[in-house]
C-alpha cells in the first residue's frame, strides 16, 4: 500500500492526453491563430497552383556533347582560350544508366 502523501507516477497515455487537451484548450483560446495555422498553408499552396497553371512548360531537346579527354590540357587550352570569360558556365553529366 502507498502511503497517504505519496502519488502514482502518470502514464505516458495520461501526459499525452493532458499535452492534447492543454493544445486544444490553447487553440480554443487564440482564433485569430489558430485560423493563421490552417489557412495560410493552403493560400500558400493556392497561389502555387494558380502560378504554376499560368507558365506554360518550355520542353527543350535533349543537348549531347562529345567526350573530352581528361588526361591532357592540350585540347583544354584551346577551349578555354576561345571562351567569353564574362559568361562563365559549367556543365556536369553522369555516365550511368539513368543519365544515358
């Protein structure tokens, strides 16, 4: 037997249920909130949509380039000296079955 001022510890159901209620009394509490919570997500979302269906999809052709020989400069040198520095780019493809 417990003795008269000791106390059964919760449960980790009863906190739970305690947390959930002190949320929805808090909620209760704040309208003003708890509308900003629900809606501004979906007006968020609404206006992506709404964005999206105003741009029409631009589909490009697909671009291949020759291989170049990484173990010499050689070839390089002349690319790199015929570029236009001011508009620097770069390009990276994989070599496997998704990108092949």
């Amino acid at each position: 037997m417990r003795a008269r001022g000791e106390r059964k510890e919760a449960g980790s159901w009863v906190k739970f249920r305690l947390l959930m209620w002190k949320n929805f009394v808090q909620q209760l509490r704040h309208p003003v909130q708890t509308a900003a919570e629900l809606l501004l997500p979906v007006l968020t979302m609404s206006l992506v949509l709404v964005l999206r269906s105003q741009i029409d999809p631009e589909v490009l052709e697909t671009r291949t380039y020759l291989p170049i020989p990484a173990h010499t400069l050689n070839y390089s040198v002349t690319v790199l000296g015929g570029m236009n520095l001011t508009r620097m780019s770069m390009a990276f493809s994989l070599e496997n079955a998704v990108a092949v």
